[in-house]
C-alpha cells in the first residue's frame, strides 16, 4: 500500500461550491481506476467544523505504483493541475490498513494527523505502535477504515481514517468526504505491511 497527498488552499471567500461541483462532475472518473485502493475527495471549508482554510485535498491509498503512475503521469492528474496550479504532492510507504466497524457505511468525514517521527525512537517499536493506533482507530463507533503510512524523508508519520458521523473518535485535521472512488479497496493489505 502506499498513500498519496495533494491540497489546494484556496482565498478566504472562494466559492467551495466550485469544488462540490467540480467533484460532483469528475469524482466517478476514478470509480474503476485500476490499481487504486480508496480515494477520497475531501474538503475543509473555512468555519465549518472548525476548520482555519478553504481547501480541497484529495487523498489516496494505492493498492500498485502502476496505478498510482498512471494517474500522476497518463494524464488525469493534469485536470486538476490546469484548474489550480502544480501540488507538492506527498507520498508515504503503508504501515497498516484495516477496515472499520462500520465499513459498510458510506463515509461522510475523513480525519489525517501527520506527526513527526521523534529522533532517537527505536523504529520498530515506534512504527509498531502506529500499526496497532490503526487497528484501535478501525474499531472505534463509526470508523469506516483507518490506514497508517510514512515518509521517510521526512520521518513523518500519518493516521487516515474515514467515519460515517462528524464526531470521529481520532484527532487531527477533519474534512467533509464529498465522494468515494474504492475500485479496489478489498484489495488493500490487511493489518501491518511489514
């Protein structure tokens, strides 16, 4: 598994009807993409539920780099750079993945903390706990998934999770999920990758 991140901070008062509509009209385009996992089309609307910004950040789990290439490099990823501008767009190595206790719900938010990896940790241990933050996420009440990747150029760690309700039992940047693409989410590898 491997996750992929890109956002658009966009002005105070841009319209964020631009970007439901925007997903409304492209989000299934992804729906059969081959070797994805799950991507989520997220959004944080400034005042709402107590985000700070106006921004679209789409995130991915990706079940092959193929997949993943293909998208960055075979054109549809092209849309959206015309529209916004060229991302920085982050990458991390899956830790673990496993599917939640209410995986049949369709998700309406999505939660992603990014924290660092302290120096002097042992990596195992630390990379072990992470793993086992994944499984305690995906049981929790109205967990849909929860995944748990890292960039080791950065030693950064990342927590993603989906819920079915607003009040998600995880901490960190909270987003609206408006729409789903999962072709192959029952192939994403279950528990720790290592």
């Amino acid at each position: 598994m491997h996750a992929m991140q890109y956002e658009f901070t966009l002005p105070a008062d841009y319209d964020m009807g631009v970007i439901r509509s925007r997903v409304a009209r492209v989000g299934h385009l992804l729906d059969d993409w081959e070797g994805l996992g799950v991507k989520t089309y997220l959004l944080r609307e400034r005042g709402v539920l107590g985000s700070p910004v106006n921004q679209y950040g789409p995130f991915y789990l990706w079940n092959t780099m193929e997949g993943m290439n293909g998208f960055l490099w075979g054109g549809a990823f092209q849309g959206p750079v015309h529209d916004f501008g060229r991302p920085a767009v982050r990458q991390w190595t899956g830790l673990a993945f496993e599917e939640g206790a209410a995986s049949r719900a369709v998700p309406r938010f999505a939660v992603r903390c990014r924290q660092p990896v302290p120096d002097g940790v042992e990596l195992a241990a630390f990379m072990s706990d992470a793993a086992a933050e994944t499984g305690r996420l995906a049981e929790q009440d109205g967990a849909v998934l929860a995944a748990a990747a890292v960039d080791t150029r950065a030693w950064e760690l990342v927590h993603f999770s989906l819920w079915e309700h607003e009040a998600p039992k995880a901490g960190g940047d909270l987003f609206q999920v408006l729409h789903l693409s999962a072709p192959g989410r029952d192939r994403l590898p279950r528990g720790r990758q290592w």
